[in-house]
C-alpha cells in the first residue's frame, strides 16, 4: 500500500476516486508543524535557528500519520505545488520522521486523474530551495510581529501588532483617506448640444470639444465662461466639419490570475478577497478548476486546443481565435510559476456543474469559465463614427465633437460578461448643414479618490510588487480582524482611528517596515532564494540588524505621550469626581479618569466607534417617555433605555456600580403572561447565547424560565402553560405532560 498526503480533506477525497486500491490518501489538514505561540521561537545567535513545534490540534492528525506511514511501502507528498505546499511537506518528513531520500514529491496544476497519473510517473525530491524562501518569509514576520507589537503595547496601546505586509497595506488604505479627506472640489461646466439634419431625423448629442480651435482642459470652464459660450453659441449656424470612420477590434483580456481572480470576483460578484480565494480552493480541491494561486498567463496545450473545438462546435469557426492566443505577463513580480487560473475541462460549461456545486462556487466557477475560453476568441469588431461640427463666429471656431459606435461582431463578448455601450450615429455628409435643437450648460464637480475595495487594493499591491498571489487574501484580512481597517457601508476598506496614529508611527520612526520599495525588495531576495541564487540566512541577518538596533534606539526616545496625546473632555469622572480626558486607544476613542491610576474608570465615548452622540430615532423615544418614572428595584436609581444585539432594554443609570438590566417586552412577543410560579413577576423575552427564552420578570427571585414563547393559554391535561416552540407548534411547557395541539 503507497500512502498519498496532501492538506485537504476534500483534496484527499477528489484524489481517492482516481486512484486504486493500491493508494491510501490521507490529508494533513494544512500546516501539522509551526513556531510556537507563547515565544519567538528564533535562535537568533545561531543564524536565525527555527525551533518549531507540533500544535495541540495536529497531534491527532500527526499520530494518525505516523501509524499509516509505517504500514506505507511508499509515502508519496502531494502539496499543493508554491512555496507553502513545499514546506508542507518538508514539515511532513520531520514531524514524522521519513527518511528523506526515499520519499516521493509529486506535484500537479489541477486534480484530474490524468494530471495525477502523470505526476505518479515523474516524482522529484523535496525542493529545499522553496522550503528555505517559504520559512524565511516566516521567520521575518515573526522577527517584526514579535519584536514591534510589543513596542506599540507600550508605546501607543495594548493588543496593537505590527505586520512586515500588514503595515505596508495599512499605510496604502491610510493614505488614500487622508488624499479623501484633503481634497477640495472643484466646480466645472460642460457644453452639450442637439442636432438633427432635418427635424424628421433624430437627434444626436455631441459636446463642446475645441474653444476658438483649440482643446481645452475640462476644469477651464467656470459657471460665466459657460453663461457667456452658451449666449455666443446658441445664434450659431452648424455644419458637419469632418467625418472619421474607421472599425475597432477590442481583443478578450487574459486568463485570470489569483490578483485579477480576486478583482473580478469582487467587481461582478461582490467578494472579498478572502472569500473569493476560499471558493477557488473547494473548486481546485474537487478538481473543477487549475491551481488558483499563481500569477502566470500560460494556458496548456491542452486546453487551447479543448477551447478552440468547443468554440468551433458550439458558436461557429468564426468565434475561434485563429491561433492559440498567448498572452506575456507585464507584472514586475511574476514568477511564472503555473498555468494561469482556468477550468480543468473547456467542454465543463457551468451548465453542466448546476446543482453539484453551491451557489458561490457556481458563481465563481462561471467566471473562471467564461475567462478562459473568451481569451482563446476572436477580438470584438466595432464601428466607430466620429463627427467634428463647426460654429464659426466672425473669425473663431468653435468644435462639438459626437462619438458613436456599433457592435458589428461580438467575438469574445459572446462569453465575456461585459458591456459595451453602443450609440448610433446619422448617416451625414461633411459641410452638411445641421440644425441646433438645444444648447445646455451642465455642471459638475471633481470627486475624490474613491477608498479601496479589495479588489483595488491587491491591485495597487502587485503594481508596488508588495506580497504574492497567496499572501494577498490573508493580509487583507489580518488588517481588518487586527483592528486597523473597518469596511464602510459600500463594502470598501477604511482605515480606524488607530490605524492613522500607528502608520504616523512608523512612518517616522521605522521607516524601512512601511516602505514600499524596501517591502517589494525583500520579496525580490525571497524569489532570488526561491530560485537558489541567495542563501536565506545572510537576508535575515541584514534586515535584522538594522531592525533590532533601531528599535533600541526607539524605545528610549519615543515617549507615549507624544505619540497618544490626551484630549480634554467636558466629562467628570462618576467614582471620583475628576476630569475626564479623551484617550485613543486599539478599538478607538474612549473616555479615561485623569486621575489614573489612582482611578481607573474608563467609558466609551458618546455615539458609535467615538462619534457625536446620536439623536434618538422616535421608537427609542417613545420607549424612554413610557419608562420614565422606572426605578431599579436594586439600587433604587433611575432605570434608562438603552439598544443593545437584542433590541431596547432598561439598564441601571448607576452603571458600573449597579449592573442590573430589564427586558422589554417588543410588539409580537405575545400577550403578557403572569408568571404561575410566583404570581408576581411577568413573563418577559430574554435572550441568552442559545437564542431566546422567557422568563420570570422576577428573576433572580424566580428562576421561572421557557424556551418556547407562551401563548397565554393552559395546557388542557396539566394546567401548566401552553408554549410555541421554533417550528411554530403550540405544546405544553411540561416535559413530562407530552400535550400538543393539533395544527
């Protein structure tokens, strides 16, 4: 028996149907070594040492694999084929202690049976120059995440980390807020006018395009220069001034790669990078599509001839490219590594995946599908027309301009899920008289830059050559779990209050750690190592340096006080009377006793995330007139209306030091119920992690409780209370009675 690993459990399984009873596939559910937790893990004495350690939860999954090896003939690595895959199984042969030279690495770009039947028949050995490139790109995120994280505890706020990426990224989302928010506008004013040839034709719109016979730049006309062009230009006589036509051929875009992937997914289909990447990986896994992490154009023999016979079968000839279209990747970084992203079979049309894949991987796949084969098609043929119209007046000239075009062949676009915006033009003749229907003077008004999707930022990472196609989706999401960068109500990514004092911070101070040149650098060494043209060690060495003495030197200067200062509030301390001050800290602006650490009261500040303080909306005013006279039946102060997960409810204005709370009952809980325990209290709506029950208003006097909303009613058998549970059936609170209702 061979034993097979790979990382994924579905890889696993996809793996076993192509394979016979001599293989046993087993799956190492992703990395089962790592540097430990609790320490830095670097012996950085003796030339950056890893001390790695098996995790608590792949102790399991290592003993299993462990057993199965040593009954194994052969034990073949099957990891994904990048860097990561490759120390995968490096770790694999240390942690369960293979003899390395009789052990067998087989790689594949997609996981079809006969990419693994051929990878079967070529294994190599483990590739220790990827090993080493992968585990350096670790080792240097530790150095940083471990040696500044701790500085920024002391020096801005606790639980804040820094990121060798991560840092980089958060500067990029930074800077374009502060580019937001110190951009002026800029009013401007657009000439457009109609024409017709005779009134019987229609009109066609065309725009001011040359002042005087010259271009101008669109900011040039104010509101009086566009009053005074329109009173100039409306007594005007028009003529077509010269006609130019020519056909447009619009060629398909490349195949997708993981950036350009994660960047359609997010403009068609609405995904974060994250997500996009964890559909990509079910769908490479159950073997529908090519490996998804790559920044290579290359499409295999293979496949162009498979796409060029499904496009002569299914369109015509005249859909198909004339030869296998190839395309050259222009990205500083591409390491060429695979084929680009595409399906595993060109005649697998989405149609035929319907209902064997969920609705996102559906969504997903159909993009990818219809990205490769509408690069193997003819390009799009377009006509275009365009129409110079001349006023002249005495002796200056004045240009509309009209743009039209048809689509006259849809090439690609007959797959490709883009538009194109088609506007036609009458047939006229030049020095063709026209008649002016309408002049209009429109204004406008520049607009800032726009913060970054996810898409646009993976974008704007690859063009400074910071990360690779595998580092994108989890940097992205470790700056937002970490705090630094929220998303607004469009989805985009920006950047929290503390991310501007943290990024100020190493800007000034650590400059190397935020710099885009020097990130995209230390990516180039990792390629060069990759590659076995650079040892890792002497790279470690020399950013390490550098590094750990200028932290040195920061932690005696910088003080804390220059870096967070405090802010003066109108608020007075509710424990010991002083003032309160505006401190900012790792989830934003909050409120602190100046008296610290004498006192150590702090509050949130007024409003959301350390804004103005709301007006409440009319249900919470409402709410606040019929409880004004509550007291807290605890401390005898008055009861507020407060909004919480759950809805409205009345907390004790002596909080923190009476915590007591009260549900409200909401229109729809049912009628109310007097508790039959202690006939005192009501039975209200509650809610607990297991969603909601209901329970003595009395509690903790009467612990009364209910996980099905009571009608009101008593059970005919026990007299105990009829409850409604989930599924809407109305049965008796007593277990042991057994009573429902008949529907």
């Amino acid at each position: 028996m061979n034993l097979i690993i790979v990382e994924s459990p579905t890889k696993a399984k996809t793996i076993g149907k192509f394979l016979g009873k001599e293989y046993q596939v087993e799956s190492s559910f992703g990395h089962i070594r790592d540097l430990p937790k609790s320490e830095m893990g670097i012996d950085i004495e003796h030339g950056f040492e890893p001390k790695y350690i098996i995790p608590a939860k792949a102790k399991k999954t290592v003993a299993a694999l462990k057993s199965a090896a040593k009954k194994a003939t052969e034990v073949i690595l099957a990891s994904d084929e990048d860097r990561e895959g490759e120390a995968i199984a490096w770790h694999l042969v240390k942690a369960l202690n293979l003899d390395e030279n009789k052990n067998k690495r087989i790689v594949f770009h997609e996981i079809t049976k006969e990419a693994i039947l051929a990878a079967l028949k070529t294994p190599r050995k483990i590739d220790l120059n990827l090993v080493d490139a992968q585990q350096t790109r670790r080792l240097l995120d530790r150095l940083v995440g471990y040696e500044l994280s701790p500085f920024l505890w002391k020096k801005v706020a606790k639980g804040l980390s820094a990121g060798r990426v991560q840092s980089v990224a958060t500067r990029l989302i930074v800077e374009r807020e502060r580019e937001i928010q110190n951009f002026k506008v800029e009013e401007y004013w657009s000439l457009s006018a109609d024409f017709t040839a005779d009134k019987k034709e229609t009109a066609f719109t065309a725009d001011l395009y040359k002042i005087k016979n010259k271009t101008f730049n669109k900011l040039d006309i104010k509101k009086a220069e566009a009053d005074s062009l329109k009173k100039l230009l409306t007594g005007a006589e028009y003529a077509v001034d010269k006609i130019d036509k020519k056909q447009i051929n619009k060629n398909p875009a490349a195949p997708f790669t993981t950036s350009t992937l994660q960047q359609s997914a997010n403009r068609y289909l609405g995904f974060s990078a994250k997500q996009t990447m964890m559909v990509a990986q079910k769908l490479y896994e159950q073997g529908h599509i090519t490996y998804m992490r790559t920044d290579s154009l290359d499409l295999s023999p293979k496949f162009l001839t498979e796409a060029a016979a499904w496009l002569k079968t299914n369109l015509g000839p005249e859909y198909a490219a004339e030869k296998g279209r190839v395309f050259k990747n222009k990205s500083r970084n591409a390491q060429e590594a695979h084929e680009a992203i595409r399906p595993t079979e060109a005649n697998t049309t989405p149609e035929l995946l319907a209902g064997k894949l969920d609705k996102n991987q559906e969504r997903l796949y159909r993009l990818i599908w219809q990205r490769a084969i509408a690069s193997q098609m003819a390009p799009a043929k377009l006509a275009a027309t365009t129409i110079d119209i001349k006023a002249q007046i005495k002796k200056e000239v004045y240009i509309f301009r009209a743009n039209g075009q048809i689509l006259i062949f849809p090439g690609y676009l007959k797959i490709w899920p883009e538009k194109t915006k088609e506007q036609e033009l009458p047939v006229l003749t030049e020095k063709q008289a026209l008649i002016l229907l309408d002049l209009r003077a429109e204004q406008h008004a520049t607009n800032p830059p726009a913060r970054y999707s996810d898409a646009g930022l993976v974008k704007e990472l690859e063009k400074h050559g910071i990360g690779r196609p595998s580092t994108y989706a989890p940097t992205i999401n470790t700056i937002i779990v970490r705090n630094y960068v929220e998303r607004d109500e469009n989805k985009k990514l920006k950047p929290t209050s503390i991310a501007f004092v943290v990024t100020d911070l190493l800007i000034n101070h650590f400059p190397k750690i935020v710099n885009y040149e020097f990130t995209a650098k230390l990516e180039d060494d990792l390629d060069l190592i990759a590659a076995g043209k650079k040892e890792w060690q002497p790279v470690m060495g020399e950013f390490y340096k550098e590094f750990h003495d200028n932290l040195q030197i920061k932690y005696e200067e910088i003080n804390k006080k220059d870096i967070m200062p405090e802010e003066k509030s109108s608020e007075i301390c509710d424990k010991c009377g002083a003032a309160m001050v505006i401190k900012t800290g790792r989830y934003g602006k909050f409120l602190a006793c100046s008296a610290f650490p004498d006192c150590r009261n702090i509050k949130k500040m007024p409003g959301e995330n350390g804004g103005e303080k709301k007006e409440p909306d009319a249900k919470t005013l409402e709410l606040e007139k019929k409880y004004a006279g509550e007291v807290c039946d605890k401390c005898g102060a008055p009861m507020k209306v407060r909004t919480g997960k759950y809805g409205p409810f009345l907390a004790c204005s002596a909080y923190p030091k009476c915590k007591n709370i009260k549900n409200i009952a909401q229109p729809g809980d049912g009628k109310e119920v007097d508790c039959p325990v202690c006939g005192e209290g009501k039975i209200v709506k509650k809610f607990s992690r297991r969603g909601a029950f209901w329970a003595c208003s009395a509690y903790p006097k009467c612990k009364n409780a209910y996980w099905g909303q009571p009608t009101g009613d008593k059970c005919p058998d026990c007299q105990a209370l009829l409850v409604t549970d989930k599924s809407g059936q109305v049965k008796c609170s007593n277990r042991d009675c057994g009573y429902t209702q008949n529907k």
